[in-house]
C-alpha cells in the first residue's frame, strides 16, 4: 500500500506563471488536506476535500488558489499567477474517514518562485 | 481559536540521554492528538496518535502522554540515539471535531550529538 504520494517533489515557476501540484492519498482514503509551510513556520492548514467536494476551504488565499479531487485521478491544488511570497513547502496529508483520524503526511512539494 | 505551543523550540543533548518534549494546547475539546517527525526537506512521519480517551501511547522508544484536562502532552525519548535527530511536531485536530484539519506546534528541533 503505497503512502501519499506528491509530485513534483520540486518545482520553480517565474512569477506571473501558474503551479500545480498533485496529490494521490492513500488507496482507501476518501479525505484529503492541503497544507503550506513557509520558511521558519509551522504548517498552516489550507483546505480539505472529499471525492469532488470542497469541505473547509478557510485556510487557502481567497484569491489565486484553488483545490479539487475529482471522481478519478489526484487532488490538484492550483496557484495562479505565482508570486515570491508563494514559496514554501506544500504538502497533502489524506485519512480514511475525517479530520479525527490519523492522518498520513505525503513527502511534499517545494515550490521556488524566482 | 485553537492555539498548539512546543516547547522547547530546540534541543542538542548527548547520545544515550532520555529525554522529554512538551507540547501544550488551548481548546481541551480534542478527540485525539498525534505526533509527527520531519526530517530536513522531507515531509511528515506519523510517530503517534493518542486517543482522547488514551492517556498513553508507546512504540519502541518512545512514550506519548495526554492530559486533555491541563491541555498538555508529551513525547518521550529513551535512549536517544543520532538517527533521532529531526523536528518533532505535535497537531491536534479542530475542538469538537470540526473541519479545520489539524493545528500543528512550530516544533522542537532536535539535535543528539554522537
């Protein structure tokens, strides 16, 4: 049973350019969350999904970013128009049934805004 | 609004010391608690979770204690070794089972000298 599984594991978008970063949670787990860790600080919550249905999206910048899980395929997180302020460390955490359960860390993705 | 502190922030001790981590919480209203490694530019190992119900939680080397009534846990280290060397976090998920998805401590950072 393969773990959280993030790509790419680095990226770099000029700014202005658009960044998208994937997650495939565990086989089984329906919930997904998306979290950001800037330099220095600890994680944020960002948003949590189910299979097409945003749950909690009070975390993430009201503008430039956005989340979905489709029926089939990866959770895509989206930040349009990169800016420098957007480099951090992204990762996506998935569990099989809520928030009260034992979540499982994917490895992330490093985002670097030049 | 849930509020999670770790202390210390950072740690460097000899190799073979037991030794303890501390993380507090605000809102005692939890159904569990989990521990978390991270090891430099990787993402997050689930070290524990300790049910509401729980007071303590064991593997191997390491003991996890829950207090819900003073809003405290700690995490403890026997004889610790330099492959335990890494950020150590704590998160709690929302009071009351909520959406938020988990609120993370900013970490004790841990270094076991050889």
């Amino acid at each position: 049973n393969a773990g959280v599984m993030q790509n790419p594991r680095h990226l770099v978008r000029r700014r202005g350019q658009e960044a998208r970063l994937r997650c495939s949670p565990m086989k089984g787990h329906s919930h997904v969350y998306w979290y950001r860790q800037l330099p220095e600080e600890g994680l944020k919550f960002m948003v949590y999904l189910q299979k097409e249905n945003i749950i909690d999206e009070s975390g993430m910048p009201k503008e430039r970013f956005s989340a979905e899980f489709p029926k089939e395929g990866p959770s895509i997180l989206r930040i349009q128009q990169v800016v420098r302020g957007d480099s951090a460390a992204y990762f996506c955490a998935s569990s099989p049934w809520s928030a009260n359960t034992e979540a499982f860390f994917g490895q992330g993705t490093r985002l670097t805004v030049v | 609004k849930q509020e999670v502190t770790q202390i210390p922030a950072a740690l460097s001790v000899p190799e073979g010391e037991n030794l303890v981590l501390n993380c507090s919480f605000t809102d005692s209203a939890i159904y569990n608690l989990q521990w978390f490694r991270q090891d430099p530019g990787k993402g997050l190992t689930s070290l524990l979770l300790i049910q509401s119900s729980q007071r303590e939680q064991t593997s191997g080397r390491l003991n996890a204690s829950l207090d819900k009534s003073s809003g405290r846990s700690t995490l403890y280290i026997a004889a610790s070794q330099p492959g335990d060397s890494a950020t150590y976090l704590c998160a709690v998920p929302p009071p009351g089972g909520g959406a938020d998805g988990l609120t993370f401590g900013k970490g004790t950072h841990l270094i076991i000298q050889p």
